[in-house]
C-alpha cells in the first residue's frame, strides 16, 4: 500500500515538473506565436511590413521631383548691393563704376543679358534699348546700363560691332559679383555652346539705388524685360 502511494506520489510530481516549465519559443515552429497574432502587422516568416496604400502613395508624390518657379534674391523695393563693374569709356580707356555710383541720386535703367553677341541679346534685347534711349531719358531717365557676364574686351568688341554710341553703357561683370548679390545666376553648362555661369534676362528700373520696377526672364527667356516694356512702366 505504501509502496503505491509512494509511486503516485512520484508521478504526480513529474506531471507537476512538466507543467510549470515553460517550454522555449522557436522562430522556426510552423506554429503561430503569440507574438505574430492576426491582428499584428506582422506576418509569419519572412518579416513583410504591411503599409496602408495610401501611404505608400503619399510617399511616392513626396520623392517625385518638382519644379519651383525661379526666383531672384533682388525685389522691388529693395536697395541694390554696391557691387563693381567695368567698362571701357570712350577714350578707349578701362573703368571701374560702382553700382552706387551709378544709381545713386539717379533714375538708371539696368538690363542684363545671358551674353554678349548671343542672338537675342544682339538682335533684340540691346538694340531694343538703343533705339528708344532718347525716349527713355525725357521720360526721367538719367542713365541706361547693359550689364553681362561677359570681360570688358568682349563687351567693348560687341560695342563696336553693333556700332553703338553712349546711347547705353556697356558694363562687364565678368567675376559674377552683381550678379550673384541680387540671385540672377543663370548655369547654362549644361549647353553645347558652353557658356557656363551666366546672369538671367532681366530689366529694372532703379531710383536713388532702390529698384522700382523689375521684369525677370525665367533663364534666357525673352517676354517681359525689353525696352518697350519699361517704357510703358513710367
């Protein structure tokens, strides 16, 4: 009778050993754990990060690319940086002005174009100010300037070809410095002619060193900036 007990006894306590210890999780069981549930955004094996649709989409506009309308540090309303130019004057002589000088106390129209002897530039943008420059000035305009990326050689060659008098100066900003103050870089070096760092077509007028009026090109563009233009604007 003791020696059945005894044996009881003994089973029972294996039943109990067994019971209490925990068995160890395997990642590799085909079971599901309590961990992977269905109502996680887990899967079984392998890992797959379940994503709502619509994120996904949101995230594929976000990385698409996009196209900002450019825009230039200069405004209307602004003082003009003092930056300085050069030029040749008529005595064949190399200058320096600097912007300060050229606006201040004045009403000065500024222009610039991508470069010099480039077709807009030559057949329309420059000529375009020569030709109404008498009717710019009794309009109040003291002074007309050309600014371009260019060396003070090759605006003083341009000059010439087109055979151009002190109807507009001829003003080189050939180390960027103007152009990069008011944010008018234009890079073309992407382009076969290779022009690299350029100025964006642009026209202002500016009184006593702050700018008026402002007709900005998107890049090389030829709508808004021509003589015509700012004369209708005074």
């Amino acid at each position: 009778m003791s020696a059945t007990i005894a044996s009881a006894s003994f089973t029972l306590s294996k039943l109990l050993l067994k019971s209490s210890t925990p068995k160890p999780l395997s990642l590799l069981s085909s079971k599901k754990s309590i961990f992977f549930s269905s109502s996680s955004q887990f899967s079984s094996l392998p890992f797959k990060l379940k994503q709502p649709l619509h994120h996904l989409q949101s995230l594929k506009h976000s990385t698409a690319a996009a196209t900002p309308r450019i825009s230039a540090t200069i405004s209307v309303g602004d003082k003009l940086p003092n930056s300085t130019l050069s030029y040749f004057d008529s005595s064949d002589e190399l200058n320096t002005i600097s912007v300060s000088d050229l606006t201040s106390g004045k009403r000065t129209v500024l222009f610039a174009v991508p470069g010099a002897f480039t077709p807009t530039c030559s057949q329309k943008h420059l000529p375009g100010f020569v030709e109404i420059s008498k009717e710019l000035k009794a309009k109040g305009v003291d002074a007309i300037a050309c600014i371009s990326v260019n060396d003070a050689f090759v605006m003083k060659a341009w000059k010439e070809n087109l055979g151009i008098g002190d109807e507009v100066m001829m003003l080189s900003d050939g180390n960027l410095e103007f152009t990069k103050a008011i944010g008018c870089e234009l890079d073309l070096s992407d382009k076969p002619v290779g022009l690299g760092v350029r100025s964006r077509r642009y026209s202002m007028l500016v009184e006593d060193g702050v700018v008026k009026i402002l007709n900005l090109e998107e890049g090389g563009a030829f709508n808004v900036s021509s003589a015509e233009d700012i004369l209708k604007s005074l």
